[in-house]
C-alpha cells in the first residue's frame, strides 16, 4: 500500500531523505555518466556515499516530476524526470532534452520495478528510437518495501555486451 501512495500523484508533492548506501560505477559506466550530461545529466556524476533526498511533485494529467538531490563535499546534483502515461508502453520517463525512456512495471515480492523498454528522441508528437548501440542498456530500477517508514531505491544500468556498468542503492523514509 505505501508503495501505491508513493508512486501515485494524489498529493501535490511529497519528500523523500535518505541516504546513498552503495555507488558502483565501471570505467565505461563513467564514460556514459559523462556523455549523459549532454542531455541533462540524467545520473549522479560520481560514486559519493552520502545524504540524499527525492522530491515528488505531480505536474498534471497523471505525470509527476522526479528531482534527486545528493549532497557531498557542500554541493548538490539534482537529478530532474517526468514519469508521464506517454510512449509505446504507456509510461515513459521524460529525461529532458527530448530524451524519453519507454518503461514497463511489474510487482515482484516486495517490490515495485520500472525496467527500461527502449529510448527515444522526442520532437513534438514525432519519435524517433534510439538505435540499441546508442543507449546504455538496460536500466532497471527496483523500490522495495522494508521496515516501516523505509523503502530501498535500486538502480542498475547494463549494458547488453559490457554488464552492470551502474548500481545505486539508497535506502529512504516515507514522511510521516
């Protein structure tokens, strides 16, 4: 049920702090976070272990807006999508710069996952896919229910011939 409410949009906008737990990033992983930035800069820039929050806020007709802020060293990134019911699969993530991810999600035991189904260029209502040689691979995102108020973030990125190039764990409360 906590899961239904948090990736629901019936609140105006809703705040999530924890903390990044695991930062995983291969050499090439690196190279795609860096061209990444290209287009909004759609992953965390480094491996940093520390606070983080997530800021949820519905933007209308069933979208909401997505922004991770994680802070080190005295400085912030904050990481901005729209999940919006768009695209080939009925959802889809906005990543800006006409950068869409088709998503599909399923329930799996405790978790709720939202596995990446192809990308596109968006121009207007015109969409262009993404050749798979031009993407990252795979991106599977995975939140998981654990002792109330806390849920865990996971997110994966592998590539189909190099594997895992990307995981982030965080664990995150639910306001009260």
């Amino acid at each position: 049920m906590r899961t239904r409410v948090r990736f629901g949009v019936e609140r105006e906008m809703v705040c999530y702090h924890g903390r990044v737990v695991v930062s995983e990033c291969t050499r090439l992983g690196r190279v795609f976070r860096q061209l990444a930035r290209l287009v909004g800069s759609p992953l965390p820039f480094d491996d940093t272990i520390g606070p983080a929050t997530v800021v949820v806020m519905a933007t209308g007709r069933g979208s909401s807006s997505w922004t991770r802020v994680y802070r080190r060293n005295g400085r912030a990134q904050a990481i901005r999508s729209v999940k919006r019911f768009d695209g080939p699969t009925g959802l889809e993530e906005y990543l800006g710069f006409g950068l869409c991810m088709a998503l599909r999600v399923r329930a799996e035991n405790a978790s709720l996952l939202f596995e990446s189904a192809g990308y596109s260029w968006a121009l207007g209502k015109v969409r262009i896919p993404l050749p798979s040689w031009l993407t990252p691979g795979r991106l599977l995102v995975r939140s998981t229910e654990l002792a109330a108020p806390c849920f865990r973030f996971c997110l994966t990125l592998s590539h189909p011939r190099f594997g895992v190039m990307l995981r982030q764990e965080a664990v995150f409360e639910d306001p009260s």
